[in-house]
C-alpha cells in the first residue's frame, strides 16, 4: 500500500462510523458511534483514500471549549472541535493524519473559525504536537478509552 494520501475529501457520517468502529471504539457497533454534531450542516467529515480504500478519517464541528480549559473559546468565537481522527495501523506514518488536519484547518478557516481542540489520546501526542497543538491543563480519563489531554490549536 502506498505511503502517501492519494485523496483527502468529505465523505458521510455513515463512511466515518466505519473507521470510528474498527480503529477507535471496537467494543462499540458503528451506528452508536453518532457523536453530537455530526449531522450539523457545516461539520467537515474528511477521508484520507489510498487506491480507492478509506485509511483515515477526522471530523470537525463547531464546538466550545470544555468548562475548566486552560484556553477556552466559544463556539460563537470561533472554536471548533476535532473528533474521531484515525488511520488504520498499516499507513500510519505516511502523511495520512498530516493531511486530513491540513483539510481540516481550511475548513475551519473559510467558516471563520480560529481555534481547534480535541480530547487527544495520551499515545497521539506527539502527533498532535508536531501538527502544532498545545496540552492544557491535567491528563484525564475516558472510560474505557484511557487517558487523555485536551489540545488545543490556533489556526
């Protein structure tokens, strides 16, 4: 399989809650995997295809910072939330994550949006770092999914 995206465009829900399932959350059956926001008209749902094979997935919806973040923003000002980001074990590495954050920031951009944050898994920070997001505040757990930081990104 090819190292690089081929494709990164919007795909559907439906398309997402697939990878949601097989890469995130095995234990939950991909229709519970609706996560609020999803159906909102200007949630960007992007797909990163290799050879016509969705690898990668990453929503984005308007969304306000936690109550307690460190860097909080409304979602009237601009703040928007990443949810559900994943590539499948065997093209991790190849740019696919790079690439669906890059589509991700310019949608957020041509909405006005100015701030992106997401409950990151404590194995993806250094993803998240390199991409330019900052950790704030205290690690916390979702259960059963483990240990968590929020990020947050300017754009």
């Amino acid at each position: 399989m090819s190292r690089s995206a081929e494709c990164v465009r919007s795909i559907t829900p439906a398309e997402v809650r697939q990878l949601r399932h097989a890469v995130l959350r095995p234990f939950d059956p991909p229709e519970k995997l609706v996560y609020a926001g999803d159906d909102a008209p200007d949630t960007l749902h992007a797909g990163a295809f290799v050879g016509g094979e969705l690898v990668g997935i990453a929503s984005v919806c308007r969304e306000a910072m936690p109550v307690g973040s460190d860097s909080r923003g409304s979602a009237e000002g601009g703040a928007w939330r990443l949810r559900g980001m994943a590539t499948v074990p065997a093209v991790r590495g190849g740019g696919h994550g790079r690439a669906l954050l890059e589509g991700c920031f310019r949608h957020i951009r041509a909405q006005g949006g100015d701030l992106l944050w997401c409950n990151a898994r404590v194995a993806a920070l250094g993803f998240y770092e390199r991409m330019g997001f900052a950790a704030q505040g205290e690690e916390f757990e979702i259960v059963p999914i483990g240990p968590h930081y929020v990020m947050t990104r300017r754009l």
